[in-house]
C-alpha cells in the first residue's frame, strides 16, 4: 500500500512539473521567437528582429497641396517598399512584463493621384517611425497557453515628399513631417498546438495625437529546437492623424517573417 501511494505521489509530482515547464516556455505573441536571457533575480530578457513586407494605402495630405489617395498595397509591395523592419523586446518579472516595439517603413514610387484630379499622378516618398513602449500582465496561463492585458505609448514620427505631375499643381512638390504620441491598450496572447508548432497574436486600439491608432497580428511559430525557432505571420498598423494641414490616414500591412535563436 505505501508503495502504491509513494508511487502515486511521485507521478503527480512528474505531471505537475511537465505543467509547469510548458507554461514557461510559451513564447510571448510580441516574442514569439526569441534571444533570451536570465538573471539570477528571475528577470527574462528577449530579442526579435523581424522583416515586414509591408505596403500602405490611405490619404495623406501636405499643406498647399490637395490630398492624396495612394494604394502602394500587397499585391504590388515590392515594387515601393525600401524598407520593412520591426523588433520587439521585453523585460519580465514573473506575470509583469516591460515590452517594446519598434517599426521602420520607407516606401516611394508612383502611388496615386490628387482627390478630384485624375489628370495628374502623384510620385510619393516616405519614411514612418512607429514606436510602442508599455507594461503588461497575464492574467490566464497553464501549459498551453498565455493571455496578456497591455496598455502603453506609441510614439510617431512620420517624414513624406508629395511630387505632382500634370493637373493644376502640375510640377508641384512640398516635403512636410510630424509627431505625435498616442495612448494604446489591448490583448496579447499565444497558443501551443503541439510542443513545436504554436499561434500568437495581438490587438490593440488607441488615440491622442491622432483620432483612431491601431494594430493587429497573428503568427504562427515552430520551434527547431530549443535555441532556433522561426515565425511567420500578417501584421496590420492604421492611423488617423490630422493636424495644420498634415494628413496621415493610412493603413500599412503585409507579412511578417523572422528566424530568432533562444539561450
């Protein structure tokens, strides 16, 4: 009978401990695969670094010219995008994280045309910087899963060059930027479906500087081992901002990739 309870005992203990270990190793859906690293303190610090095949399409708007319509969207991304790059990190202590992202697009090209003048084509440059800071805290976990509130700032800085040929404004081109700050809150999460392949994604939705600010993703992940994983996935970011003259009501989206290495 003692051996039978001990023996009973010692497989609950083993279970527990599976549990455990699986809830740990839940990659962040902002990390979902990553370069990490602890302290003896139990701090986890990680790493991302992504490419964004990312395309715009919206209004944009300088002062002395008319506004824009300009559709550089997926179907035709390379043939506008420059640049495409995003990186995300965290701090965690526990069910309390610090996370950080930051995104860089630069696109150009012939992309639209003035609203109410089709005689004329638009040649549009343009650089965004969109920076997230914020704090989270997980609220549901076990082994195969993990739920996250977040709140934060987003920081943006946006530069753009609007060149029109033909029309009225014929031979016209002005260069105007701006920057702002908007409030952000919303869910994180990830998923394991079986110990090597996992989900992750997020939401969030915002305002301050500009009127509407938000962000979704999902992804889909798979471990090589426990060091390489790789990630790929969608990504959405709109804004609606509009201010003396400067508008910027836009949507950027495309897909996410990223090879990351875990110690």
């Amino acid at each position: 009978m003692k051996i039978r309870l001990v023996s009973s005992l010692a497989a609950i203990g083993v279970c527990l401990a599976f549990q455990q270990t699986r809830a740990a190793d839940i990659y962040l859906p902002m990390t979902p695969n990553i370069q990490e690293a602890s302290t003896p303190e139990g701090w986890t610090f990680t790493f991302a670094p992504y490419f964004w095949a990312a395309g715009i399409s919206g209004d944009i708007a300088q002062f002395g010219l008319p506004q824009v319509t300009v559709d550089a969207s997926f179907d035709n991304i390379f043939d506008h995008l420059d640049v495409g790059l995003m990186a995300i990190g965290e701090a965690r202590y526990g069910p309390y994280s610090v996370i950080g992202d930051a995104i860089y697009i630069k696109l150009s090209g012939q992309t639209g045309s003035p609203v109410g003048n089709t005689a004329a084509s638009v040649k549009l440059e343009t650089s965004t910087f969109a920076g997230l800071l914020g704090a989270g805290y997980t609220f549901a976990e076990d082994e195969k899963y993990r739920l996250e509130v977040v709140g934060g700032l987003r920081v943006w800085s946006v530069d753009s060059t609007l060149s029109i040929t033909g029309g009225a404004f014929d031979g016209r081109s002005r260069s105007d930027s701006a920057t702002w700050v908007d409030a952000m809150a919303g869910l994180r999460g990830s998923y394991f479906l079986t110990p090597k392949v996992y989900l992750t994604g997020w939401g969030f939705i915002g305002a301050g500087g500009a009127d509407l600010d938000w962000d979704v993703a999902a992804t889909i992940g798979y471990r090589f081992n426990d060091t390489v994983s790789a990630v790929a996935g969608y990504r959405a970011l709109g804004v609606d901002y509009n201010s003396d003259g400067f508008v910027f009501n836009v949507v950027e989206q495309g897909p996410i990739i990223g090879l990351s290495l875990r110690f």
